[in-house]
C-alpha cells in the first residue's frame, strides 16, 4: 500500500505486467498437431517441441500438453488429456530402457495383458516361484523345449503324447502300471 496526498493506494500484484526475463522457461498448455520427426511434435501454437525425459508418455496427436519455453523450441514436460480410450504408450524420450522397481509390482488388465519382445522374454524368481494358473494354456515353440527339474509332476484326465518321430523315455528304474488294461501294439515289439 503506498499513500499519497491522505489517500490509500492498495496496488494489486496480479494485475501489474510483468516481464519474463531472458533465458527464464516459460510453463504454457498447448496441442499437439503432428510430428514432425522421431522425437519432434508440432503444435497448436505454430512451436516446435521435443520431449523431457521425464515424460514417459509418448505424445499423440490431439492430446493437450503442458510445455516449457524459452524462445522457439519447447520441451513437452506432461501429457495433460487425451480423447478418453485412447492407448497410452510408455517410451523413453532418450531411447533407452524403463527399468521398473519396486518390492511388489503388478500388472493387472481387465481383457487382457501382452508381453512382447523380439529377442527374449526372462522370468526369474531364483528364491521363490513361478506360477502359472490359467483355464487354457497354448505353448507353441519352433525350436527346442527343455525342462529341468529336480522332480516333474503332472496330473491330468487324459494325457495324449504324439511325435512324427520318436518318443524316448530312459531311467534307472522304469515303471508303467494301469488300473485295469495296458495295451501295447506295433508292427515289430522288441524286449530285452
């Protein structure tokens, strides 16, 4: 407040311009138009604007956009809004890996999860358990499947095994018992 000539001046902070100065960024909301190039976007305000490498989410066209500014170039620092359903993809800015951490971590779809990788996909759990429950469950492997264990138990209705080759079991002992008929049948039966 200043007084001049007995009158009380209140002046108000919000309404008095106030100057950016050089260098400082400037926070705006914009939209994204299109990109321009692998980490390039255009947007609404006619800007050019690359991504931090804080904002995991990799802009679409059309979401609505917090940016930071200091001259031409700005810098997308969060995802504001995109059109509700819309996917949301998870990419780092540098192109480097995510790496997720945590003492539990969970992933959980209502429809569906899918894990994709073009080299390989590793589950470790060297002191504790890997499970697997599931109402069907497909295994399709082109090469080789190995499994190694100290003890493999299976337990099923009906269990079908069928090769366009050879089946081979081997053991130190050797059982196969039925409850009632064990068939055998071949053209050639060779024992001993």
């Amino acid at each position: 407040m200043e007084q001049t000539m007995n009158m009380t001046v209140k002046k108000d902070r919000l309404s008095e311009q106030t100057t950016v100065p050089a260098g400082v960024p400037v926070m705006a909301f914009d939209e994204v138009c299109s990109r321009a190039a692998s980490d390039l976007w255009e947007l609404q305000s006619g800007r050019m604007a690359s991504r931090a490498l804080s904002c995991l989410i990799e802009p679409e066209v059309g979401d609505r956009v917090l940016i930071a500014t200091d001259g031409a170039l700005g810098v997308i620092v969060s995802i504001i809004s995109r059109q509700q359903g819309d996917t949301v993809s998870l990419n780092a800015a540098n192109g480097g890996d995510i790496v997720l951490s945590a003492d539990a971590l969970a992933l959980r779809g209502r429809r569906e999860v899918a894990l994709q990788a073009e080299a390989a996909i590793s589950l470790a759990a060297p002191l504790g358990a890997v499970e697997t429950v599931a109402y069907s469950l497909t295994q399709s492997v082109q090469g080789s499947l190995v499994t190694v264990a100290d003890s493999i138990i299976e337990q099923a209705r009906n269990v079908h095994l069928t090769a366009d080759e050879t089946i081979m079991t081997h053991a130190q002992i050797h059982s196969v018992t039925a409850d009632q008929d064990l068939f055998m049948d071949a053209d050639r039966i060779n024992m001993g």
